[in-house]
C-alpha cells in the first residue's frame, strides 16, 4: 500500500500536479527508505505507465531542462517520451535534493519549540474492534487468537490471519438469527465479511449491526460513522444499509457510506454498479462517480456528479486527502484516527484550507508537522491536541 501511494506521488509530482502537502510526503519518504532498490523499483514502475506516444506538459518539460541545462535558457516544448524518461530520472535526484534541503540545517534552529509544544507522541491507528453478540457477550477483536472465535448456532465466527473477521454457516440457515454489533473505537479500523459474502471495511469510531445468517427476503444492516461495502450479488435479495435518515438499497455492488454524527452532511458515494438512495422525502438511483449527500439540519438531499473518488476512498486505502478542507474537517479526521480531543486557543478557529494527501499510518506529530506548513501551529498534551491561535 506504502509502494503504491508513493508511485502515486511521484506521478502527480512529474504531472505538476503534486501539493505541498503531498511534496513533503514524496520528501519524508525518500528520505527515510532503508534501501535504494526501493526507490529504483518505485520510479521505474512509475516510468512503465506513460505510454509511447505520451508528452511531457510543457511546464514540466521546461523545468527538467532548467534543470539539466542550467547554461541554457529552457524553451517550453514537449520532449519525446525517452528523453522524458530519461531526464525525468534525473529531475527525480534533483527534485529530492531541493525538497529536503530546507528541512535539514535550518531546520535545527525552530526545532525546540516545537519539541516543547509536542509533549508527547501519538502512534497512528490500528486493526481493532469489539464484537458484541446477540447474548450480549463482548469479544476484543484485536486481542482474539486467529481461528473459530465464538459459535452462535450454526453460526461459527472465524477471524482470519490477516485480522478479518467472517462467518461460515453449518448447514442450512436458522430461521431464528441472532444479530451481532462490530464497533471500532477512534483509532480503530476493521474488515468484516457479512455471512453472505459481502465485504466491509469500518473506519474509525464506526459500527455495523447485521444478522448472523440472511433469511429473509431482504439483507439488511444498520451502520454509524464511516464504512465501504462491496457487495455479494443476490438478485432475489436486495442489500439494505440503514445510515440513521439515509437509505441505500443494492443488489451487488461497490459503494462508501460516511454517516458520522459530528459530520454536518451525510453521504453515500457509489464506485460501482448502481444503487438507490432514500432520504428527505426523496430517492434517487445513482451512477457510478455520483454522490448523495443529505443535509443533517433541514433534511435535504442533492446527488452530486463526477466525485473526486480518491478523495471518498482514502480512508480505505491508508491516507488522508483533503480537497480545500477547513480546519474543521480535518481535525475531526484525526481526532477518530489518533483518539485524540481537538480544542482551539480561545476558542478561535483558524480560517485555513488544506489540500493533499498525508499516509495514515505516521503517527500524530509528523501529520501535524506537515500541516503546520500551512500556517498553523498546535500543541500537543496527552490526547489533546490545541491549534493555537
């Protein structure tokens, strides 16, 4: 997941497209690599995806030549694909060099304030969530040993060598089902296979409440917070997700629900096939890229076009991307990612907007340190993280 996130960077770094935020991720990384393979593999990988008759921008074009060619004033003109490569392998060691200049040397000298505003650290989240059964029985998720877990009936409850929690029914299903309940604190995530197949990752500070075998004519779960589904095909079986005043109904596909309660919109964001949506007195059947967003403080419903899905999806894939977020949303993000309570000195809240994507599994002080380059300062103690004013 790391590999594939940092040939994404690169990419968007060469595109022109890459943010600050993202540029002092590409940094951190080159500069921690324990091996130079690592690297090599990454941006021949990344050089493997341009096809033949691809050019480079312009403005990228001109930039690899100032930089090759620093006697010579840089014409803006497309360079054929294998001189693209080739200089491109080289900007790569420049490009790297430039981003982590600043932070070295100069760095010293601002470190000790900063080491005295972050008392403590924070580690990033982690594989956890308890199951409660239908006795009311409650199963640490993360502290269980691999294999059978509990036996409900038919019902045997496995957790898998990669964390994944499943259900294999003995025989044909009960007509009586008991329901169980897989909630992740903040700082927890989860995989789940439901017992007809279908697959959902809960976020953090999420929960889903689902029967122990599908009987009858309809499967249907009920979720909080934030999950993504893919889900079984049963063309006599609807799949049903109950989000609180939003419905989504499917027959087998992929799609994210965000239905957290500090969250000011609810949203059901579909990535494949087709689904119906029902909320504020309306329903709508949504496209694959198409967003429902139904509105908490007047109950109202849109469905938006052409989302940004790898900004919906990070979560899943172990990042966060803020698109133009406020200071708001982002710390509502790491307050269930890192458990942590977010306060603001005085109770100002800084007018800031963010953009960029930032790996999940750093701890606390590194994501911080890189949103400070946004003109923003926190202090850090215990699980309490202040942004100063």
């Amino acid at each position: 997941m790391l590999r594939e996130r940092m040939q994404y960077l690169m990419e968007r770094y060469f595109n022109g497209t890459c943010t600050a935020a993202e540029k002092h991720e590409l940094a951190e990384w080159i500069s921690e690599v324990q091996d130079d393979q690592d690297l090599k593999e990454v941006v021949a990988q990344t050089w493997e995806r341009f096809r033949p008759e691809d050019r480079m921008p312009g403005e990228v074009s001109a930039r690899i030549q100032a930089s090759l060619f620093e006697e010579e004033k840089p014409r803006v003109r497309s360079l054929p694909v294998r001189r693209w490569l080739a200089a491109a392998g080289i900007l790569l060691l420049v490009a790297a060099a430039a981003l982590l200049w600043p932070r070295k040397s100069p760095q010293k000298l601002a470190e000790a304030p900063r080491i005295e505003r972050y008392r403590n650290e924070v580690p990033a989240g982690g594989n956890k969530a308890l199951l409660t059964l239908g006795d009311g029985t409650v199963i640490a998720l993360d502290s269980a040993a691999n294999g059978v877990v509990t036996q409900q009936g038919k019902v045997r409850v496995i957790k898998q060598a990669n964390g994944q929690l499943s259900y294999e029914i003995e025989g044909a299903a009960e007509d009586m089902v008991m329901y169980n309940t897989m909630r992740t604190p903040r700082g927890g995530e989860y995989r789940l296979t439901l017992p007809d197949g279908t697959n959902v990752w809960l976020n953090a500070a999420s929960s889903i409440t689902y029967p122990t075998a599908f009987t009858g004519d309809v499967r249907s779960v009920q979720i909080s917070g934030e999950a993504y589904f893919e889900v079984a095909k049963d063309a006599g079986k609807p799949f049903v997700v109950d989000a609180g005043k939003m419905k989504v109904e499917v027959l087998g596909t992929h799609f994210n629900i965000n239905a957290y309660a500090a969250e000011p919109v609810v949203k059901a964001t579909l990535l494949e096939g087709a689904v119906k949506v029902s909320g504020g007195g309306r329903g709508d059947v949504l496209q694959p890229g198409q967003q429902a967003r139904l509105q908490r403080n007047n109950g109202g419903m849109q469905v938006v076009n052409d989302v940004d899905l790898d900004e919906v999806m990070a979560w899943k894939n172990g990042y966060f991307l803020f698109v133009d977020a406020d200071m708001p949303a982002v710390m509502r993000q790491l307050e269930n990612w890192y458990d942590v309570t977010v306060g603001y000195e005085e109770g100002f809240v800084p007018r800031r907007s963010f953009g960029g994507g930032i790996q999940r599994s750093l701890p606390l002080s590194k994501v911080l340190t890189i949103l400070e380059e946004n003109n923003v300062k926190f202090r850090v103690e215990g699980k309490n993280i202040t942004v100063l004013k």
